[in-house]
C-alpha cells in the first residue's frame, strides 16, 4: 500500500463520524433498557458491521 493511499485510509477513519448518541448506555440513564445481552451483543456486532460498510463506502466513493 502506497503512503498516499494509507493517508487517505487514516483520514476516513480520524473523520469517520459516530452515529450512536453518546449517553444511550451510561449509568446515570433513567430510561427503561428493556433488552437482553443477547441483544446488547447483537447491536455491539451491528455496530461494528454498519462502522465497517460506511469506512468501505467512503473509500469506494474516494477512488472513483
């Protein structure tokens, strides 16, 4: 890999903006969490899949 090419990669990824609110699990949250750690774990694995196809969908978008 090119240093040009890692610097684009390290950009998309410094810049990458996390669509998750930030206080959805802290302990001071009141709200009702109403799931299992099945589902915690199934949303943990989502996160990292939808953080996956953005950082490809940005690169895809940068090469054209």
């Amino acid at each position: 890999m090119h240093q040009n090419e890692k610097n684009i990669l390290r950009y998309l990824v410094v810049n990458y903006q996390n669509p998750y609110p930030k206080d959805i699990f802290r302990w001071d949250n009141e709200g009702d969490v109403g799931f299992n750690r099945g589902r915690f774990n199934q949303h943990c694995y989502e996160i990292v899949e939808n953080m996956r196809n953005d950082l490809l969908k940005e690169i895809d978008e940068g090469y054209k």
